[in-house]
C-alpha cells in the first residue's frame, strides 16, 4: 500500500521528464540530454542506498520519487535555457496539477487512518 503511494508520485514527475528529454533532442541538443540524464543517475544512486537501508522497499520508492523530482526541475532549468519563459509557462500549468495531487494525497493520508 504505502509504496504505492509514493509510486504514484512518481508517474507525473516521470512523465515531464520523458516530454522533456524529447525537446533537447528535438532542438539538436544531444549534450544536454546526455548531462541532465548522468545527473539524474548521480541523484538516484546517492539517494538510493541510504534510504534502502533505512526504509527497505518504501526507500527504494522515495529515492525514485527524489530522482525524478530532481530530474524534472534540472530539465525545467535546462529548458528554460532553450526556450527562454517555459518555466514560468510550466509552473503555470502544472501547479494546479500538483496542487490537486497534494490535496488527494492529504485526504487520503487522514481518510486511511
């Protein structure tokens, strides 16, 4: 159950990162793609034995969620580089997603108890 649930966090975030890896490469910027994904691997590894030998499954889970988490503001940042404003223009849209994502997640964590 629990791991689940922070699984869930992790589909939007991976989802971003997969529309955005494709902008660098539609916009010929293969080294960008390369850099941002080598950091993604950094993140992920750092985060992952720690939180495995604290929180086993449940830690494998969150370093996902950190790993796409950073993927995804790294790509905005590099995006934003690329297509000056897409970031305010990202925040935009995306906030209110997160927001609802937030709130059910709330619900969820006082409704189960």
């Amino acid at each position: 159950g629990s791991v689940l649930g922070i699984l869930a966090l992790v589909i939007p975030l991976r989802g971003l990162t997969q529309i955005t890896s494709t902008v660098f490469w539609s916009a010929n910027r293969p080294g960008a793609a390369a850099l941002t994904r080598t950091l993604d691997a950094i993140v992920f590894v750092v985060a992952l034995y720690p939180l495995t030998a604290a929180f086993g499954l449940r830690g494998v889970a969150w370093a996902g969620f950190i790993a796409y988490a950073f993927a995804s503001l790294n790509r905005v940042v590099a995006l934003n580089k690329i297509i000056p404003g897409i970031a305010a223009k990202l925040l935009r849209v995306l906030l209110p997603a997160l927001l609802a994502l937030t709130i059910m997640l709330l619900v969820r964590a006082l409704t189960s108890r």
